[in-house]
C-alpha cells in the first residue's frame, strides 16, 4: 500500500517530463545560474555589484592598453625588451584582450567590460588603418624582395615563382654562394641586368649603373646600392639584409649586431643624391621597432602606406611579423602585397611605386 500510495501521487523520477527537475523552465533557470547568465545585479561575492567585481580583470586590461600605447616607453637597457615588444606590437592586445572579455563576461563585472575598451581603442588608433586596403593605381616601377633562405632546396624554383609576380626590379637576399648560378639562370630570361654583391643581389629589367656593396659593419657584405635607369629617371636601389635577432634566456633579445647595421645604412642612405630611393631586404625588424628609427624615420613603408593588411612575411608557414620591408623615399607607393610561399621561411613581398 505504501508503495502504490507514492506511486498514485506521483513521486517521479527525473525523466518525467512533468518535473520541474528536468523541465525546459527548469533548464532555462539553471543556466541563469551559471557564470555570465547569472543576474548582473548584486548577489553572490559578498553581495558585490557589477561595478565592483572583477577590479583585477580591469587592472589587465588597463595594462595592455599602456603597454600597447606607451610601447616606445618600454626600456631596452634590459634584453632589448622593448624592441622585443615592438617586433610582435599588433599581436599584445589581440591575444590578450579575448580571454579577458571571456573572464569579464565570466565574472559579470562591468568595470571589466568598460576597462577592455582601452586596448581595443588604442589598437585600433595604431593599427586601424592597416585593415583597410589602400592601394591606387598609377604605379610607374614595381619592386619586389625576396630572403630566399641559403637552405632554399630549389633555389630556381624559388626564382620563377617571384620573377612570375611580373616585378621590374627584384632583390633577393640571403644567396649562398653555391646557388648564385641557379638563380642567375633562372632569372636571365626574365631580367637583362643583374649584380650580385656578397650574399644580396638585384635583377632589373632596365639597366644599372654605379653598383657597388654598402658597408653595415658586419665585415661582409650583406647590403648593396645601385643605380636603376628608368624610364621615368634614375632610381637608387638599396638591398639590405640586417645581422639575424635570436631571442635567449640568459639575453633576451640579442639584436645589437642589427642596430648597428640599421645605423650605417640609415647613414648611407641620408647621403643619398638621387632623388628617388627604393630600400628592398630583410631588416629582421618591423616598422614600430625603434632601433631602425635611423631607416625607418626617413623613408616610408610601401605596407603602411598602400597596402591591404599587415603583409605579414615571417615565418612563412604562419607569418606573425613583418620584418621584411619595401621602404621609399621620393616616390609615392601605389600597391603593396605578400607574394604566394615559396622553398624559403620568408614570403617574397612586392609593391608598386609612383615616381613623383
């Protein structure tokens, strides 16, 4: 009698789909009971509010945003860490601010949510204007550059796959000397011209003059100027491959051998006559890191100025930096944009110019 006495008025289990146990209403007011679906007004934390919670979070995101802002503060007396910074600046509040929004909604703190408007804010003021595309027609010269890597396994595949992107003139750097002839074939029937200069060369379909190799401090050459007779006037050419960074742990961003590299080649170029300049190579730094500010104060970035996006070059197989760089300096870029991966650890990069 018990048992039919429970069971007439009806104890039931969990799969009684008249149960507020298992209910849809049921359901809908235990996900208001988890993280952001619960009520934002004051109930739990000690009956702390929205405005209230979440005070660490906010301090975060108050951090990225300085950081990402006052980034030429950061010192470089200690492992070069604020041209470590610079070097990876767009990536600091894009891989920072998501798991912060995930952790404010979390915690359902307001000033959070308020807070994270910062960095995005300050992202958007620095790189903003890289997202729209800005090339124009028009372009007189197109150049391209390419560090083709001296463990390139095709070295004349590589070469018909950047001579194809229709370039007038091509830098290549990094050449080992027992490729220089695979290049050199593979590239005479699109260039007549061509001068190779210790480990960077140029290949031009208009011819070259006053070819000589630019002395970087490194005790070999790695940077080369030449003149490139257009049909619109003369052009100066630099190809440049700045000294490698490696990041350590005992000395954190070994880039010194580079600044000084940046130095003299921002020296030489200062001195330069011709009134058009082209600057083609692998820099091993991005236009935001302060060390090549002896380059990068006096010419402009092809990318910045006319290109669709970041340009990305390194590494090829999941570029986060570009520290490859088409740079000018009397001439107005027109279309600047990453070439398709090749053998190398470097995307070949290409941009059109406007000789004014």
């Amino acid at each position: 009698m018990v048992q039919a006495y429970e069971t007439d008025t009806g104890s039931a289990g969990p799969e009684d789909p008249g149960q507020p146990v298992a209910g849809s209403g049921s359901r809908f007011r235990r996900l208001r009971t988890i993280g952001p679906f619960r009520p934002w007004r004051g109930d739990g934390d000690g009956g702390k509010g929205p405005w209230r919670r979440g005070i660490v979070l906010a301090g975060c995101a108050v951090v990225v945003a300085l950081l990402t802002a006052l980034h030429a503060q950061i010192p470089n007396r200690i492992g070069n860490l604020g041209s470590l910074s610079e070097t990876f600046l767009p990536w600091l509040a894009v891989l920072t601010v998501p798991p912060l929004l995930v952790a404010a909604l979390w915690r359902r703190s307001g000033t959070a949510l308020v807070a994270l408007s910062l960095p995005v804010v300050v992202w958007l003021n620095l790189f903003g204007g890289l997202i729209a595309d800005k090339s124009s027609g028009g372009g007189d010269l197109t150049v391209a550059s390419h560090n083709v890597n001296a463990g390139n396994p095709d070295p004349e595949g590589t070469a018909r796959e950047v001579a194809g992107a229709g370039a007038d003139v091509l830098a290549l750097q990094e050449l080992a000397h027992g490729q220089v002839s695979a290049y050199r074939k593979a590239l005479s029937g699109t260039y007549e011209y061509h001068s190779v200069q210790g480990t960077v060369g140029l290949w031009s379909k208009y011819p070259l003059k006053q070819v000589a190799p630019v002395d970087i401090r490194m005790g070999w050459t790695r940077a080369m100027r030449a003149t490139v007779a257009t049909p619109q006037g003369d052009v100066a050419v630099y190809v440049a491959h700045m000294p490698s960074v490696r990041v350590k742990m005992n000395a954190g961003f070994t880039a010194n051998e580079r600044d000084k590299s940046a130095d003299a080649l921002g020296e030489a170029i200062a001195m330069e006559e011709t009134a058009h300049v082209v600057l083609l190579g692998d820099l091993n730094g991005t236009m935001n890191d302060r060390a090549l500010q002896a380059i990068t104060s006096q010419m402009r970035s092809t990318q910045g100025a006319a290109g669709d996006g970041f340009g990305f070059s390194w590494p090829a197989s999941f570029p986060m930096a570009r520290i490859d760089q088409i740079l000018v300096k009397g001439a107005e870029p027109v279309d600047s944009w990453t070439l398709p991966r090749t053998d190398s650890d470097h995307l070949p990069i290409a941009a059109s110019i406007k000789l004014r």
